[in-house]
C-alpha cells in the first residue's frame, strides 16, 4: 500500500505531466510582468533622481537672515516666515527646503516666486494666467521636500514664504528649518506600494485581456479551475478592503505597538479606544444601556432641551446652546425627556452588546464595517456564481471576474469603508444581510432540505429591517424568484409546499414582532423607528414630502457628470444648484451613478435584451428579478432624498440594485452571443473598457481628501501618497 508520501508525490507528477507546459508560459509571463513593474519603478518613478543626477547643487543657506536656534536651525516664526535671495543669477531646476525632521509633523503650504528672463518683477496669478501654484511640503516625507521649477532661463531674484491662514492654510509656528538648496539632488525612492500597485495593475491587464485563457474556462463545465479562480479573486479583494480601511487610521479604533501607538495602552497586544467624539458612541453608549434593562441612553439631556416647546428646531437650540453653554446630544433621537439611537438596532445585538459585556469596553465600529463588507463580499460572489452556473451556461470565469469584480468595487462599500463609522455600519449590515438572504432563497431551489435554506434566507431579509429598513425593498425578488414555483405550478397548495411558505414567511414575523415591541417600548408606537425625534439639522417632524426635491435629486444620484481636475486624485465635489425653494439636506457627492459608472450604461438596453431572454426561455425569472431591481433602486434613491438628504454614503443603498440588474444583462447577452465569435469579442472588448472606466472612478473616489478622512486628520502623512503618485513633481 503507498505511503501518504508516495500518494502526494504521484499527485503531483501527475499534475506537472498535465499542466507543465501551461505553468510555464504562466511562470514566464508572471516573471516578464515583475520585471517590467521593477523597471518602472526603478528608471520610470524615480526620473527626477537621474535628472537631477549631474546637477551642481547651490547651498543658499548662510544667505538666510532669521534667527537661528541653539542646535543651528533656523527659525521659521509667524512674523519672519519669508526667505528672499537677490542676484542668483542661474537656472535653477528645483528647490529643496530642508526642515528639521525633530519638530512636530505638519504640512506647510509654501509660496513660490522668481524673476526670470521672461519676468522683471514677480508674477502671480491674473484673469488669464496662472501663476506659480502653492506647493504643499510635509516636514516628514523627504521627497515633497523638493519642488521642481519650470523658468524661463535664469532666475534672478527668489521669494519663498511660508502661506500661512490668507493663502487656507494652517500653520503651527515655529517652523525648524536646516536648509535651502538650488538643483539638489533627488534620492533614490523605492516605493513599495507603488510597485506592487503597479504589479496588480499589469497582473490585472495580462490576466483580463482579450484572448486570456479564463475567457475559455466555462464555469459550469470547469467547477474546480473557475471556483480556485474565483476564490483567489476574492481573497486579493478582502485583502485589499482591510489594507483600505487600515490606511484610514484615524477612524479604526484599535492600537497596536506600531498602529495607533499614540493611543496604545502600553501593555496588550491590541486594545480599542474611542473615535469621533459623543456622537459617534451611541451605538456603544446603547449597549451599555441595554446591558442595565434600558432602552434610551444613559445621558440626561440638558434641562433647556427639556424646557423647550420645539426641541427639534435646530436654530432654537444652538441659541438656548449658546444662552445656557450646556451641550446637547446631536443625530440622536429625542422623546420624552431621554435620547434614542433611531439607527437600526441588530448592529448593536451583533456586535456592541455581546462585545461589552464580554470585555466592558465599547466594540470598535470600524472592525464591524469591516466584517460586514467582507460578509457582503463573499455572499455577493456566492450570489452570482449561483446564478451564473444554474441560470446562464455559457458564462466564462473572465466573464464572471469582470462582473464580480465591479459588483463589488463600485457598489458603494468602498466608500462606507473609507468612513467606517456608525452610520456606515447599519447600511453595511443590511447590504451583507440582503445578499446572504438572496443566496439562502437561489440555493433552496434545487436543495434537498428548503425549509431550512428558506428559513434562512427569510431571516436575512428580515434582519434588514433592524438595519437598513430601505433595503426591504429586495425582498420583493421574492415574487420572480418564487411565483413560478409555488403560484404557477401551484405548490403552495401541497403540504410540502405550506411548510416550505410557513418557513418563508414565518422569519419576517417573528423580526416583524421584535422591532414593533422595541419601537414600542421607546415611542408607544408599533411602526415608529424613531428617526422623526432626530436632533439634526432640520426638524424631520415637519419635514414631511416634496416632490420639489425629486428632481435635484434624481439628477445628483444618477445623471450628474464627475467633477474632475488634472491633479491626482482628479475627483472633486461635484457642484449643486437647484431652483427649489426650500431647504435641502446635502452633504458632498461625486457624481451619479449612471455618469460616473459605464458599466451600468447597457440598462439603456434593458427592453431588448429581456426581449431575447424572454424568448429563449419559457421563465420570465430574470425578466421578474431586473425589473424588481431597477424599479427598488429608484425607489430607494428618491425615497432617501425625502426622507433624509442626499448624501454620497447614500449610493450604498441603491448602487447594488443596478449593478447586480446590469450583471445580469450582461449574462443574457453573453448567452446569446457565445455562438458567434466575432460580437462576442466586441462585447467582451467593450465590457472591458467600461468595467475599467468604473472600476477606476471607485478606486480615485476612495482617494479622494475629505474632511474627516485621513487625509484631513494626517495632511502631512496623506502627501506621502500624493508623492508616490505624483512622481514627477
């Protein structure tokens, strides 16, 4: 009998007898995209270390005239923070000022300008030019330390001032500076990042181009290759969303030794702290309560809010604020005398109260977006391999990836997990709930046991409720999904199919009866969620509906073109301009989804790609579910902007709805294209550039400075990446 030795040994050389020519030509693709992604890096990024290789460097340095410290720096105060150099005379090609890298971190807005050949005096920004722009340097990342020059022959004359609050800037005074230098040389940067970014990028363009082999590996008649494909897709996906939210440092709330430090406690391993302030606590603060037998937080609100006749009038607060310097709780519900959190309350069950009472501190709110994003991830792809090999046969594993791919990148969860705070977490949760709900209903169709997957699935969906109730609307897909079986084919009326119903329909009862009875015990009524009692920036009591806000509305979400610039990250806040003559609730958007995500032009095309699906099968099943999903998308979106505003973490709610209806197009006309070779390349051509053209809009959303990200809390750290991408500066 061979040993478990000789077994694998024989297994493997069986597989290399196969598969050798194939890992070859692999190997040595991999290996030629490596070395170009090195070449890049090495002669490519780092351009201005081989220009600026045989430049003469000029110490400008004992020319400057400021008061110098006891260790020899030179000091940089709000009163003499100007440096200016006369008669230079010589070309200059950049400036590197040195600032001593013991002084506090910060990044320094610096104004440029020279007289040159081509200027007499210096020069700025007039109606039709535009001068020499702000350059931004952070005492800690070396290479913003050099700014490159464009002259006109030799400069003569030099300005550098530090731009301080006239020019936007903040600026914490004194500034340390050791030196001022003309054409020094770059150093060497090698950026890891970079180059494994880069690396994805060319694996990515190899992998999904054209005549690739995954093209050719079907799905359904390749199981083992396109689920080993499909799972290394979604592992690089997982790990890519937790090094994004582990970027954003500032809004995590766990500290190691090495992450966080400023906030580690010294001694364990990992420990969690507090971010966001009061407000961003009252799902923890919920937990404690509910850990006591309360259901409204333990904080008293300030007598004044008490005494007042209209709590909810934000105006009249800030001035019985201002009158009285007592604070009040703000974006929590008010009734009666107590705060309520009017967010949806399994995120608390889930997480917040086993977490407290496990360990008495409060659950890091990030980690549970996190888990949730993965969660959703992973039923997203669940979802669509279900569809993809039981409904559609001709669906390639390229196929499938290049619509995974931005099913997951471009429905809205990057962005909940740039902010992972607790306004995040309730639509993260019910996303990850609705897809897992959805699979657990696809995968009782052809299980021996549907009760149980019914059951399932049932819970999920209901379990949006008490997170997310907008997503409810999913649940409709119950209607194409079962009608045929148990309508149609009259099912329902067979004992099998009573229990099969009573398991469908028996989860959304028993949630049903457990918010009622919670919203119940808060505000006496069955149905209220408590989000009217919001102490927000308008009274939500009178806001009532508007069909006046539709419009401005519908055109943010979904027909407004991207704002962009020439400089990385391109994106900027998209512009808002309405004719209504009211109040509208609006935080920064970037564009609608339809503008900004190509992928989701081919639902223009809705009508005749169904007409074909319906005339090849005898189900109108994927007919029903697109219908569902593009009729709850606008009404989601639309419900959203009167009930609340309209807010970019908003496009969560509904971007899933017309990417997973935009998917399954694409399928329907894969399917009918897969017999003739020459449209079915166009197509996939075709999907290429527009899953790219997404895929890429969502990646520089996420990168974009906001107030709140890290870019706004760390501007000095935040220009290392600018750095890495701008190389050329």
């Amino acid at each position: 009998m061979p040993t478990v030795r000789e077994n694998i040994a024989y297994t493997f050389e069986h597989f290399m007898l196969i598969y050798r020519g194939t890992l070859v030509r692999v190997a040595r693709a991999v290996a030629l995209i490596v070395l170009a992604a090195l070449a890049l890096e090495v002669f490519v990024f780092n351009v201005n270390y081989f220009a600026s290789a045989g430049y003469r460097t000029i110490d400008l340095t004992d020319r400057l005239s400021l008061t110098q410290s006891d260790d020899g720096s030179y000091v940089l105060t709000d009163v003499n923070h100007v440096m200016e150099f006369w008669n230079l005379n010589t070309e200059v090609r950049n400036i590197r000022l040195a600032f001593d890298p013991d002084q506090p971190a910060q990044l320094i807005s610096v104004k440029i300008q020279f007289t040159d050949d081509a200027h007499q005096t210096y020069f700025d920004s007039t109606e039709y030019t535009v001068g020499v722009p702000l350059a931004d340097i952070s005492t800690k990342v070396e290479q913003s330390m050099f700014v490159n020059l464009q002259t006109a022959g030799r400069v003569e004359n030099l300005r550098i001032e530090i731009a301080g609050e006239e020019a936007g800037g903040e600026v914490s005074y004194p500034i340390l500076l050791d030196g001022v230098y003309l054409n020094a040389h770059r150093p060497f940067a090698f950026s890891g990042w970079r180059f494994g970014a880069v690396l994805i990028l060319l694996l990515g363009a190899y992998l999904f181009r054209p005549k690739s082999a995954i093209y050719r590996i079907r799905i359904v008649e390749n199981p083992r290759k396109s689920k080993a494909g499909i799972v290394c897709a979604v592992a690089v996906e997982v790990a890519l969303l937790t090094l994004f939210l582990f970027y954003g440092s500032n809004l995590v709330g766990v500290a190691t030794a090495g992450y966080n430090y400023g906030s580690w406690d010294g001694a364990s391993l990992v420990n969690t702290f507090e971010v966001g302030g009061d407000n961003a606590q009252q799902y923890a603060e919920l937990a404690k309560s509910m850990a006591e037998g309360k259901l409204y937080l333990e904080e008293e609100p300030p007598q004044w809010l008490k005494d007042m006749a209209d709590p909810y009038d934000k105006g009249a607060r800030d001035e019985a604020q201002k009158a009285t310097g007592e604070p009040y709780l703000f974006d929590v519900a008010y009734y009666d005398g107590h705060y309520y959190v009017y967010f949806g309350v399994v995120p608390v069950l889930l997480f917040y109260l086993p977490f407290y009472l496990l360990t008495g501190a409060n659950f890091p709110t990030a980690i549970g977006v996190l888990v949730m994003a993965i969660a959703f991830v992973l039923g997203a792809t669940a979802l669509l391999d279900r569809f993809a090999r039981y409904h559609f046969r001709a669906v390639s594993l390229g196929m499938y990836l290049l619509l995974q791919i931005p099913l997951v990148a471009c429905s809205g969860i990057l962005y909940l997990v740039k902010f992972p705070t607790f306004y995040s977490l309730p639509i993260m949760c019910g996303l990850a709930f609705s897809v897992w709900g959805l699979y657990c209903w696809s995968r009782s169709s052809m299980a021996r046991h549907r009760c149980g997957w019914l059951f399932a699935g049932s819970l999920c969906m209901a379990l949006v409720a008490g997170c997310r109730p907008q997503l409810l609307v999913l649940s409709f897909l119950a209607f194409p999904l079962f009608w045929r079986t148990y309508i149609t084919e009259r099912r329902l009326l067979t004992a099998a199919g009573a229990r099969e119903f009573a398991c469908l329909a028996a989860p959304y009862v028993m949630v049903a009866a457990g918010i009622m009875g919670y919203n119940y015990a808060r505000f006496g009524s069955f149905t209220d969620f408590g989000a009217n009692y919001n102490l927000t920036v308008n009274d939500m009591t009178k806001r009532g509906m508007n069909a006046g806000r539709l419009a401005p509305a519908f055109f943010t979400y979904f027909l407004q073109p991207p704002c962009m610039t020439g400089v990385f990250p391109f994106l900027q806040p998209a512009p808002f301009d309405t004719t209504y003559m009211g109040q509208t609730i609006k935080e920064v958007t970037f564009g609608g989804i339809f503008a900004c995500l190509p992928v989701l032009w081919v639902l223009a095309f809705s009508k005749r790609i169904l007409g074909m699906r319906a005339r090849q099968r005898l189900t109108r099943t994927i007919m029903g579910v697109i219908v569902v999903l593009l009729g709850s998308g606008v009404v989601v979106a639309l419900a959203d902007a009167e009930l609340a505003g309209i807010l970019q973490r908003y496009y969560a709610d509904f971007s899933f709805m017309f990417l997973a209806a935009a998917v399954l197009l694409y399928f329907v006309v894969n399917e009918q294209l897969a017999r003739t070779r020459r449209a079915h390349d166009l197509m996939l051509k075709l999907l290429i550039a527009l899953v790219c053209a997404s895929v890429t809009y969502s990646l520089l959303l996420c990168l974009v400075p906001e107030t709140g990200w890290y870019s706004n809390v760390y501007p000095w750290a935040y220009q290392d990446l600018l750095q890495t991408a701008l190389f050329w500066k």
